[in-house]
C-alpha cells in the first residue's frame, strides 16, 4: 500500500513535469494523484495520507480550489504555484 514518501515523490514528479513544461500553476486533484500511485479506488485506499501530503506541501501562494467537507477525499484540488520554492 502506499505511505507518506509514496505520494510525495509522485508529487515532486508532477512539479518537475510541470516546471519543465514553463506552467506557471499546476492543479493537483487527491483522486488522480492516488490512482497514480496506485491503490485506489480500493477497500484499504490511503486518500487521508495522500491528501496529508498535498496539504503539506502547500506554500502561501498555493490555494485550495475544492475540498470536500471534511477536508479530506478524492475531490481534493490545490493549485500549486510553479516554480516550487520554499515560502512554507
């Protein structure tokens, strides 16, 4: 099953793709992410992880464009600022 590093390299890679490409913005969708990882959708999916990760990686120009209520699911959507520098 997938964990924290799991996630958080994926990320990085879609950051990277995404700096490579000049986009000055890249939204990440939680559900998209984890089928990139693999596991979901699944009965033992770690959406709450890959969503912790999402969040924590957020810098102050970052947003969060949707999140479900309870601020963790597959509808989770954070626009990310490109190129990632460290503004936490």
């Amino acid at each position: 099953m997938p964990n924290t590093v799991d996630f958080e390299k994926a990320l990085e890679e879609i950051f990277q793709k995404a700096e490579a490409l000049g986009l000055v913005a890249i939204e990440v969708n939680s559900g998209n992410l984890h089928r990139r990882v693999g596991g979901y959708p699944g009965r033992d999916h770690r959406m709450p992880i890959c969503c912790d990760v999402m969040y924590s990686q957020m810098n102050l120009k970052d947003t969060i464009v949707a999140k479900p209520e309870r601020g963790k699911g597959a509808s989770v959507v954070i626009r990310y600022i490109c190129p990632r520098r460290s503004s936490k």
